[in-house]
C-alpha cells in the first residue's frame, strides 16, 4: 500500500492521506526557521523526531535566488535554505511526496513535488519572469464585428520533468471574440501518459487538452469551448510532468485564432 503526503497551501499542516482516498492524519508545524538570503544558510539542526514521526532535511534553491519556499500553509524560508520538517514515518513500501511553492516578486510563482531520497528533498526552481499585464480596450466594451485572424507564439518551455509543471506563456494583444482556437505544441517525451496538459485563458477559464493519454500531446488541437470568449490578454500553457521517470521538453507553443 501506498500513501502520499501533501503541503497544500491553504493548510498550515502537513496532511497524510491514502491514495485510496482515506482520512488524513495532521503532522507537526514545520521547524527551523530560516536566515534571511544574505546569511549562508546553516546546516540542519539536530532535533529529535517526535514518536512516531520522522526528520526530512529540506534543502531549495532558485534562479533567481530569493524565492520564498512554502509548504503545509506555512513559510519555509528563502532560497538559499536547508531546514528540517517532521512528517509521518512512512510504512514499508510506502511512496511520500511533498509539494513546495517558491515565489518571488515580479515571476511567476512555481510548484515542485518531490519525494525524498534518504530523508533529504532538493529543490531548484528555475523561475519564469511574470507577463506585463495587458490593458483592456480603450472603449471598455467587448469588441465585435470585424472578423479577421492572428497567430501568437508563446514564450518560455523548456524541460519536462518528473513532478514538475512547464509553462509558456502567448500574449494576444489585440482585441478579439473567439470564433474558433486552435493550438499547436512543438516538444517531446519518453512517456506521453506521465503528462497533464492544459491551456488557461486570460479570463481565468481553463481547457484541458489531454490527460494521461498515450498519444503524444505534441500535437494541433482544436479547443471548441473556447468559442465567444475574449481573447486579448496572456494564455497560458501548462504541462504536468505527474509521474516518476521520464522528461522531455516542450520546444515552443503557439496559438491560432479566428474572431468574429
């Protein structure tokens, strides 16, 4: 049996839960706190495990440096850092994995899960700078009528790699309803079923083009539910590496579109 731990954001513990879906069993707070990114970072403290539990040295970089590291709802320092957090002992044959967000202002923020190797979790965020924001027409109304066509091509890529998100990220900067959308993703991977892919508009709504299926998602596809909606701002591609072993790269991303 497996089980899989998990910091999520709006939680300020760590949470243990059967893949099965069982109930969860809260963990300690996070302990050690962390020096600020001006002071080299110190070694993990020797702290005993409470019963039952065990020590999982952290140790998280980013470039650019100076990201804050959250997990369990609660700040774990600011890369560079190592510090140590308690969590459940797991059983024999048991896989554990822990999610991380690094943010920083003025990028994207970037989340990594990550299972640890010998009691120690290493994590190295390569962040992406943010998209400007893109101002709304001159007229504040929805445009209509006109027609017409345009392609965009997005920016950023690059690796795919185990529990780990890859985005890119195509800006339309004219105004425009959707009549239809089409996008075209260039890249590869070892395993296409290790992958999540999905595409979010600047609205906020999001189109998932394919879930842990065997055909390469390295593909033109339509996305018919995209129709009416407002085009101009940032879209953003995101592909989810969710799965051990295995990467790729996503090469380059681009967005077809028609307007009413």
């Amino acid at each position: 049996m497996s089980r899989t731990i998990i910091f999520l954001s709006s939680l300020s513990l760590l949470t243990v839960a059967a893949c099965s879906g069982g109930s969860s069993t809260p963990a300690p707070p996070v302990s050690n706190a962390v020096a600020p990114p001006t002071t080299a970072a110190a070694p993990p403290s020797s702290v005993a495990a409470p019963p039952g539990q065990v020590l999982v040295t952290v140790a998280a970089a980013s470039t650019p440096p100076g990201a804050t590291v959250t997990g369990g709802g609660q700040e774990l320092g600011t890369t560079p850092f190592t510090t140590q957090v308690p969590v459940p002992a797991p059983n024999p044959g048991e896989t554990q994995t822990f999610q991380f967000t690094f943010t920083l202002p003025g990028y994207q923020p970037s989340t990594i899960t990550a299972s640890p190797v010998n009691n120690t979790i290493s994590l190295n965020a390569v962040l992406a700078s943010a998209m400007p924001a893109i101002p709304p027409p001159v007229t504040g109304a929805p445009p209509t009528g006109g027609g017409g066509s345009m392609r965009v091509h997005g920016a950023g890529g690059g690796p795919i790699f185990d529990y780990h998100t890859t985005t890119s990220v195509a800006t339309v900067t004219s105004p425009c309803v959707i009549r239809s959308l089409s996008v075209n993703l260039d890249g590869r991977h070892t395993f296409n079923r290790d992958l999540e892919v999905a595409l979010r508009g600047p609205d906020g709504q999001s189109y998932s083009l394919q879930r842990h299926s065997t055909r390469s998602p390295f593909r033109s596809f339509s996305v018919p539910r995209a129709r009416g909606h407002l085009a101009m701002g940032p879209w953003t591609l995101t592909i989810a590496d969710t799965v051990r072993a295995d990467n790729g790269e996503l090469r380059s991303f681009d967005m077809s579109l028609d307007c009413m």
